[in-house]
C-alpha cells in the first residue's frame, strides 16, 4: 500500500493522520516529506487555525521510522528531513495538537513531543527503544530533555523501558489523559477552544514562549518586556480588551 498522510481542514483545523495502519504508522521519508509540505499548506492558509496530528486506527499514534525502509534508503537524508520536521512542529505558527491513540515509540515521541499540547488514551505506550538495536534517541533527546526531568529521562533511555500514559503525563511527556471512548471528543474540545482565540496573539506568543526558553531569568524578563508591547499593539488586543469592557465574546481579525 502507498505510503498516506491524510489531511483535512474542517473547523478551522488542519488534521494531519498517518495512515499506515499494518506498519503501527511508521514513518518513512515518503510520509515525513508529506509532512512538510502538509504543515506549509497549513500555515499558509488563513482559514487553518490549529493544527491535530494523529495516527489511523486504534493501535498506534506512531511507532518511529521504518527501520526496514530506511535501512534500504538513504538514511542521511531521511534523518536529516526528519530532524527538519520536528524543528517545523516545534516551531509552528499555529497551535499544535498531538493526539495519541495507542503506540508512540522513538520517532513517533518525537513528533508528538515537538507538538503543543498532547492528549493520550490510558492505554497508549511511550518509549524511546533505541538502545534495543544499537542505536540512541539523538534527535528526540532534543526534546525529551526540554519536557521530563533528566534522571527520568536518562532511565527511559537506557532502560528502554515504556511507560504508560499515567506515567508520561508523571514526567511531563503529555498533557492530559481522556477515556478510550473521550479522546475525539475531548481532542475537539481543546481545539475549539484554540481556534476562538486571536491567532496573531498565539503566534507572537509562541515564538516568544520558545525563545526564552533557554534564556537566563533577567535576560528573560528584559525580552518578554518588549514582547508584551508588541502583542498590545495588534488589533486583536485592543479588539480583545473594548470586548471585555463591553462584556461581549472578541471578534478576532489575525491583525
């Protein structure tokens, strides 16, 4: 079967699903160059407010690379395009939304941990398996180290071990937890709630939320100052505030 990343705008909300469903959504350099080109799609349309990234069925959300595919290709390539994608989620204008469904293992924690939020059934499984076949989570460390405590981490990685949602939320790997049959529900509900907010006033804030991430606590400080004038400026702050004085729900424009 070829290779599918289906893509769907509906509610202002691009959904992005990896449909290889035999495979537990594995991605190959097919589906990470869909990906990208899918994401710029997104951000270039006006009506896209979010974004959701899933995988088909009920086993898996993803299940990391295709060690067989990658192995007959050029894998320089493929992990090159791959580091490229999660500094593309990462860095994504709008907000990002990963909803876990089941197995999400070395490149597939990636991608979901590149995202926003993250909401996962109780019985999807994390895990960075690397060490099992010689290799280390070197791309995924990047973002497993910015999320989980490093001593938890470190035990992830060298143990191999897989945790359960209870446990990834424990760390700091997800965001929230929702019953088997909730998980649409409560998914849509998050982003019905994303998309009813302003978008330039998501964008500048999270670029600048990331931004200062590493920065020491004045420098910090100093830049977010400066940040905070820039977003008051926009026609969506001052749209925002007359529609809290007027006591009526903001009609945001995106200027």
């Amino acid at each position: 079967m070829p290779d599918t990343l289906i893509y769907q705008v509906k509610n202002s909300v691009a959904s992005l699903v990896i449909d290889r469903q035999p495979q537990r959504n594995a991605l190959t350099h097919d589906i990470i160059s869909l990906f990208l080109t899918r994401l710029d799609e997104a951000e270039g349309d006006p009506s896209v407010r979010a974004v959701s990234i899933t995988g088909a069925g009920d086993k898996a959300f993803c299940s990391g690379a295709d060690l067989a595919g990658a192995a007959a290709g050029d894998m320089g390539r493929a992990f090159a395009d791959y580091a490229r994608l999660l500094k593309r989620i990462s860095s994504f204008p709008k907000p990002t939304l990963a909803m876990v469904n089941g197995y999400c293992m070395a490149g597939g924690m990636g991608l979901m941990l590149a995202c926003d939020m993250v909401i996962a059934r109780p019985t999807a499984k994390f895990g960075a398996p690397e060490v099992n076949v010689g290799l280390w989570p070197m791309m995924i460390g990047a973002l497993i180290y910015r999320n989980a405590p490093k001593k938890k981490a470190m035990e992830m990685i060298l143990t191999a071990k897989k945790l359960t949602a209870a446990q990834a939320m424990e760390m700091g790997l997800i965001t929230r937890v929702a019953a088997p049959e909730r998980l649409n529900d409560e998914a849509a509900e998050i982003l019905a709630g994303l998309v009813s907010r302003s978008p330039i006033g998501i964008r500048l804030g999270k670029r600048a939320f990331y931004e200062m991430e590493d920065m020491p606590f004045e420098e910090a400080l100093d830049f977010l100052s400066g940040k905070i004038a820039e977003v008051a400026s926009t026609d969506d702050a001052k749209e925002g505030v007359m529609a809290f004085i007027e006591k009526r729900p903001p009609v945001f424009s995106g200027r």
